[in-house]
C-alpha cells in the first residue's frame, strides 16, 4: 500500500531529492532507505510572505516490498472507421478534444482546418519571426493545433465546473507532456514541446480512423431541410456529416463575417484590449522571490496583477516567464503580440499581456457596425499598430515608465521580440479609453509589485487577441446554434471558452451534447 503525505518545504529541499526523501521518511515514520520510490503527485509555490518562499508538496511513497501501480487512464479510442461522421472546422484545442470525445463515443471525426500542419506550420513561423513574411493561413493563430500550439502551453483555467480537466491534462500527457502538468498548480507545457503533442494527437486520431484535411478553409454551412449537414470550403470541396462542430477560434474574422452575411443570429461580446509589457526576468525574480537565497532553486517568477480603473478591469493576462514576445497577428496590414515560452521558461524575459475590459458602448464610432462593432474596433487598432511599427511585423513600442509619464521614448530596451521593435508615443494612436487606463493601471501595479514601472521593462503594442468581440450562440440545453439545428458553435470562437484547457472543455462537452 502506498502512502500520501503533505509537507511544506523549502524550494532547496523541494529541488533536492535526497533531501526531500529525509523529510518524507521522517513525516512518514520510516528510514529514507525504506523508501523504493516517491512521487510527487501535486506541488505549488507561495511567495505571497517577504522572506518566506515555500513550496507545498503532496507526495506518495512505496516502500520496499510494496506492490507499485502504474498510473493507467481510463480512455478508450477504438475504430471509427464505419462510424458515423461529424464534421469539426478547425484543428484547435477545442477541435481536437471534440475529436477524441467522438471517437470514444462512436463517431468518426473529420477535422477540417485551413492552416497547415504543425511541422510545416513551424517553418512559416520562423520565417515571420525573421521579418520574411506573413502567410494568412499559416500562422501564430491559423493551423493545426490552434492558436496555442506555439505558445507557452499554460493549462491552468479557471472555469473549474465546467468539466474534467484531469482527463484534459491527462490527454495531453499521454501524448507527450511532461509529468510536470500532472503536478504543478498552474502547469505548462512550452512551445517546444507542443507541436510534439499536437503531431502524437492527430497519430492517434487518424489511427482510430478520423481524417484531417489541412489547407480547406470553411466559407459556407450547407443546410439541408433545415438542418447543417456540411460545410463547403474555398477550394470548392463539400465536407458532409451528421453535425457539424464549428470551433474555428477568434480570429477567424471571415467566419463570423460570413455570419453576419448570412443573417445567422451573432452577439456582441465584452472583450479585452491592450498591450504586453516585458521586463527582465531577474527583475520579476527579484520582485516576486523577495531575493530570497533559495531563488536559484525555484522555476523563472510568474505575477498576477488586476485592478479596476474608471469601472473597467484592467489586468495581467497570459503571462509567460522566461519567454518571447511573438507576431500574432493574421492579416500583414495589422499587428498584433501575443507571448510563448519554452518548457524550461529559461529567456532573459517575463512578459504579459495587460489589457482593459472593453465593451460595445466603447467601441466610439464602430458602435455602426452592430453585432461586428468589436470586430471593426479591434481590426482598426490592429491597423494603427501596424501603421505605427514598420512592415514586416516590427511593432510598435514605448518603455513603461515613458507611456506613464506621457513622453517619448529616445531608445529602448532589449525586447525578445524577434521581428524587432520601433519607438512610438501608445498615447497617440490607442483609443484614450484604453491608454488612459493602462497608464493609470501600471501606477497601480507599480504600488503592487515594487519595481514593475523599471526603466528596463516595455510596452509593446497590440494585444488584441485575448477574447473575441463576437459571441456565435448556441442553446443552453442542446449546445445547437439557436437557428441552425446541427450545428455546434464551440471554443473561444464563439465565446464560450478563453484558454487552452477551457476551449478543450468545451470541445468535449459540445463532442458529450452532440
Ligand atoms: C501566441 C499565443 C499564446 C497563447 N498562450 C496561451 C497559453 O499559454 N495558455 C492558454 O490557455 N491560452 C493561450 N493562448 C490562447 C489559446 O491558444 C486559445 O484560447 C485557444 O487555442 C482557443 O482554442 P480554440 O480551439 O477555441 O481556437 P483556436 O486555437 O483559435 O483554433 C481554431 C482553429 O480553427 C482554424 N480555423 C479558423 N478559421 C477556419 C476556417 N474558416 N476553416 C477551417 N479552419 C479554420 C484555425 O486555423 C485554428 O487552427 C495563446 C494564444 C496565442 C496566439
């Protein structure tokens, strides 16, 4: 019989095993070398005491002579091949999981994605990273794996109730992950490791007999005696099945126009907007570990910073330790950031989004617009940045302290953006709305976090991705888009999801409902 124990311990006896087995034995009455194995099954920092920087461990240990059990998931993916077929439109988290929940309920998925796969996906990326171009369909947001697959992986969520987000980490770990996501309090999986698990998933699910079709972009449902049967795609291909699961993420803004054409019901949504700011990791380190001595033995320092401001929240958002500042945007005439970061978080930089709560009645004059005021809003700013950067990505950006003192940066620091980064007043192109909260907003971050508003750190415009403008409804009861019976409005795209693991979520329990 194993044994479950619970201690607090110091992050350099957390780091050191030999040292972690003496406390463990003496917790559990043993000798250290009664022990044959010891696992860690959960662990978690608190930093939040000046001086005391401990780490909380659960921990299960076999002795010698125990019989030792191998962790065994309780999946069950077998052939679909003759099964009934569900069309997915888009490859993301939500598309995929929705995947695999079909497969273990009997349908056979067919997974439509316009972007390419991942391994080829990797390769337009490293060309929009060097300033080479952008392709529209193969980006940081389009293609297989969805807008996170080269991102930090974080998989911490918030949204608890909605369903099992055990099974959610243990699928990726089966295929691929690190043990770590098994453990950690907010785990992560790293944008190196990523494209490996997204690669091993899709093995899996073609396996079982489900398809992908990469380079089909969905433009039009097809509606059969009133129900969607299908959907037709740019090269002029039909993809037909029982129900068609729509998870095509938000920036898909073609999707939602074509909505919007169609007179298919669409809602506006309240949504973020803002900019990432970066700052040296050592300088986070030093703020959020209190310089503590043990700091070396504890992983690059996260922060969580919110705030109201002239009644809109104002908040960190995505934060990535040890990470790069990337080109998110998928049109070349707009810019936009976003942040990823290794497994090892191991970069000289911490950078987060920091955006403002933005509602309809914000959007000034693309309130016109009506149910796409958002969208026009964020493609607007979306253009400023990009007028205010220069081609090729390189974004426009201002050190911290100069946004909040209203002038002009004359240089700026090292920035892990790669396509590269140029001086410009945020002031003089964001919506006031926004900017005056941001400047007000990292005061108040400043008193939280002493030390945030360094000379060192930087804005970088625009983070405009956190949170779609547009809601794509669907019934509470039958999870269907209220005037298009078979079909299953699912993820971020339709706003019932934000995040990695809540957009998997939800993939399952629209795959569940279906
Ligand atoms: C750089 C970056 C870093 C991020 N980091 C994190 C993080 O660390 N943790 C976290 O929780 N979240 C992170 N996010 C957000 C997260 O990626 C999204 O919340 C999540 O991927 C949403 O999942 P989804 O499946 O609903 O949509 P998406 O992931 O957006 O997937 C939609 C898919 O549909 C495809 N598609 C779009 N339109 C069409 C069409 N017309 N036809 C066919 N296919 C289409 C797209 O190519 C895409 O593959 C990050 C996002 C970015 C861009």
């Amino acid at each position: 019989m194993s044994k479950q124990i619970q201690i607090t311990v110091s992050p350099r006896e957390a780091a050191i095993a030999e040292a972690l087995e003496k406390i463990v034995a003496a917790k559990a009455g043993c000798r250290p070398g009664d022990i044959a194995k010891l696992d860690i099954l959960r662990r978690s920092i608190d930093a939040r005491k000046r001086g005391q920087v401990k780490v909380f461990l659960t921990v299960e240990i076999f002795l010698h002579g125990e019989e030792m059990i191998k962790p065994s998931y309780d999946f069950r993916f077998e052939n679909v091949r003759s099964c009934p077929e569900v069309v997915i439109a888009g490859a993301g988290p939500a598309g995929l999981f929705a995947a695999f929940r079909l497969i273990e309920r009997g349908f056979r998925p067919v997974l439509i994605e316009r972007g390419k796969d991942v391994g080829d996906r990797k390769r337009d990326i490293a060309l929009l990273c060097r300033g080479e171009g952008l392709n529209p369909e193969s980006n940081y947001c389009f293609g297989e794996g969805g807008a996170g697959a080269f991102s930090d992986g974080k998989l911490f969520t918030r949204s608890r109730k909605r369903g099992d987000i055990k099974r959610v980490l243990q699928l990726f770990h089966l295929h691929g992950a690190s043990d770590d996501i098994l453990i950690d309090a907010h785990p992560h999986i790293g944008t190196d490791v990523l494209p490996t698990v997204i690669r091993n998933m899709r093995q899996t699910i073609v396996q079982c007999g489900g398809e992908f079709h990469f380079g089909q972009k969905l433009t039009d449902l097809i509606i059969c005696d009133g129900k969607v049967s299908g959907i037709a795609t740019a090269t002029g291909d039909r993809f037909k099945g029982r129900a068609v699961v729509l998870a095509t993420g938000h920036s898909a803004a073609d999707v939602y126009e074509m909505f919007h054409r169609n007179g298919y019901l669409l809602e506006p949504k309240a949504f973020a907007m803002g900019v990432r700011v970066e700052h040296p990791q050592e300088l986070i380190n030093s703020i959020q570990y209190y310089r503590s001595p043990e700091a070396a033995y504890l992983p690059a320092a996260a922060y969580a910073l919110a705030s109201q401001i002239e009644g809109r929240g104002v908040y960190s958002f995505c934060m990535c330790p040890g990470g790069y500042i990337v080109p998110a945007s998928t049109s070349a005439g707009g810019q936009v950031v976003n942040g990823m970061s290794t497994a090892r978080r191991h970069t000289a930089f911490a950078n987060s989004g920091i955006v403002v709560e933005t509602r309809v009645e914000d959007t000034g004059e693309f309130a016109q617009y009506g149910v796409l005021a958002g969208l026009r809003f964020r493609q607007h700013i979306e253009m400023l940045a990009a007028q205010n950067g220069r081609p090729d990505q390189v974004a426009p950006a201002q050190r911290t302290i100069d946004f909040v003192k209203g002038r002009i940066s004359a240089n700026l620091p090292a920035c892990s953006y790669l396509p590269g980064v140029v001086s410009s007043s945020l002031h003089s192109w964001l919506p006031a709305q926004i900017s005056r909260r941001l400047q007000e907003a990292f005061k108040v971050f400043d008193r939280k976090m002493q030390g945030f508003l360094s000379s060192e750190s930087a804005i970088v415009g625009v983070e405009s991705r956190s949170s779609t403008p547009v809601r794509i409804p669907r019934d509470i009861a039958t999870m269907q888009h209220p005037q298009l019976p078979g079909l299953y409005p699912c993820g971020e795209g339709s706003g019932y999801a934000g995040g990695i693991t809540s957009s998997a979520i939800d993939g399952v329990n629209v795959a569940e409902k279906l």
